[in-house]
C-alpha cells in the first residue's frame, strides 16, 4: 500500500493493540508525541519519526528491557509473513518502525494485508 501518514498511523494503530506485545499503551503514547521524518518508498511500510527529548514518556520498551530495537513477525492473509522492527533513540523514545514484506521486503506491502498469529519476537519475550 501507498506510504503515507495514514498508512504508519494505521499500522501503529494495529500494532499498539496487539496484546502480544507488552509496549502497546507506550506505543500509542509515543505515536502521539512523534513527528513523522521520512516514509520510505521502496514498498514497504516503513518510516522514521522523532520524540522531543524532554517528554518526560516512559521508554518504549520498559517493560522488556534497555532495547534499541524490538522485532516481531505475523502471519498475514497473504503467502507472506510481515515483518515489523520498532527502533528506539537513545531516550528510549519510539524513533521509527521498519515494516516490510517477508523477511527481506521483497515485493510491496500489499493494500489491506490483514495481520494473523504473532510468528517469532527477537528477543524473545
Ligand atoms: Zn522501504
């Protein structure tokens, strides 16, 4: 699907209510704050975004650990998984998502690719 803001408000959306994921509410609360910098055009859904340094969030992976970034695929309503890694800046702060087609974004992410079970996070939780 085309990259937009919508499409990274969208995903962030999806994501932030996977309960899987034990960073949903930090998610939404750092989407929030970010400022969108860049939607890549490759194809896949990924973009890179900035928290002000001094908003006082909790960091977005406080509840796992001091990561820099966080990786969790699914299964999808495609022959593809996809493949999500959160990124993190040095406050902790949610500074971009990288999402793509299969392991590698080899092909676009396609519109309306739905999410199904939660394949493997690295690390594991
Ligand atoms: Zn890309």
């Amino acid at each position: 699907m085309a990259n937009t803001e919508l499409t990274a408000r969208a995903w962030v959306a999806v994501l932030a209510n996977r309960t899987e994921l034990p960073f949903g509410s930090n998610l939404r609360e750092h989407f929030s704050r970010a400022r969108i910098t860049s939607l890549c055009d490759c194809g896949c859904n990924s973009f890179e975004c900035k928290v002000e340094p001094d908003s006082s969030l909790h960091p977005l992976f406080d509840r796992i650990g001091p990561l820099p970034s966080f990786e969790a695929a699914f299964e999808t309503n495609t022959q593809e998984p996809v493949d999500v890694i959160f990124f993190t800046d040095a406050n902790g702060y949610l500074s971009g998502i990288d999402i793509s087609l299969g392991l590698s974004n080899h092909a676009p992410v396609p519109e309306q690719v739905q999410l199904g079970k939660l394949l493997y996070t690295m690390p594991d939780l």
